[in-house]
C-alpha cells in the first residue's frame, strides 16, 4: 500500500466518522424535538383540563348562588306567611266572641286557616327544591363516577 492510498483510507474513514457523528447529532436533536412537542401536548392537555375545571367550578358557584337566593326568597315568603298568620291570630283574640257576628267569625278562621296552608304550601315547596337539589347532585356525582381513572380524562370532559 502507498502513501496515497493510506491517504485515501484516511480520509475515508474521516468522512464516515464525520457523517456516523452528524447522524448521531441530527438523532439526538430529532430526539430533544419529539419531547418538546410531547411536553408542549401536555402542557397544553393540562391547560385545557384546567379550563374545564375552572368552567365546572363557575357552573358549581353559579348553582351555588342561585340556591341561596331561592332559599332567601323562600324565607322571605315564609316570613311573610307566619307575619299574616300572627296577625289574623291576634285579631282573632282581641274580637270578643259574643259581639262578633258569626260570619265574621267564620271569615277570620277562613283566613286563618288560608294562612297556615300557604304556611304548608311554602313548606311543601322548600322541600321539593331540596329534593330537586339532591337529585341534581346525586346525578352529577353519577355522571362524575363513570369517568375515567382520575386525572385521565381525555374524553371525559367532553360534554362539559
């Protein structure tokens, strides 16, 4: 062998380690690529599984508030219903029996006895809503049971 083949031999196995070294460079970039674009999927998975938990947190409050305000509006009637009841008893106890005329009489325990069945049908209408309520929530703890494995839910959310 001469020297120019040696030369050859050389330089041959430079440019085949060069290019072995620049496949192994360009693998280990394609490498580094392939887990940025995963990172990037997961991070943008774990934004919108926020988004969904912050919509279903909104959605949970507003039920929240609109509850307390039923509630509120229901005192309010209840209030107002044991107020004419008190008032239709008291006047009832201050009219003499013997002076009053038994019509009159029969009124005031009409409206009495009005009273004390608005006094049931408030009662009769909180409890409805409250059994509303725990239906409703009974469902969506059903709804929420049938998921996926937590903290998997790719299609779970889907009808959020």
């Amino acid at each position: 062998m001469s020297g120019a083949d040696a030369d050859d031999d050389g330089d041959g196995r430079r440019a085949a380690d060069l290019s072995e070294r620049e496949r192994r460079i360009a693998a280990r970039e394609h490498a580094a690529d392939a887990r940025d674009r995963l990172a990037d999927a997961r991070d943008h998975h774990a934004a919108a599984r926020d988004h969904r938990a912050d919509a279903r947190d909104q959605l949970a409050d507003a039920r929240e508030r609109l509850a307390d305000r039923r509630e509120l509006e229901a005192d309010a009637r209840e209030a107002a219903a044991n107020q004419r009841e008190r008032l239709l008893d008291e006047d009832a106890g201050r009219q003499d029996s013997r002076v009053v005329d038994p019509i009159e009489r029969f009124r005031g325990a009409i409206e009495r006895t009005s009273a004390k069945t608005g006094r049931s049908n408030e009662f009769l209408h909180r409890s409805r809503e409250a059994v509303q309520r725990g239906a409703d929530r009974m469902d969506r703890l059903r709804d929420g049971a049938g998921r996926t494995a937590p903290g998997d839910d790719s299609d779970a959310d889907a009808d959020d």
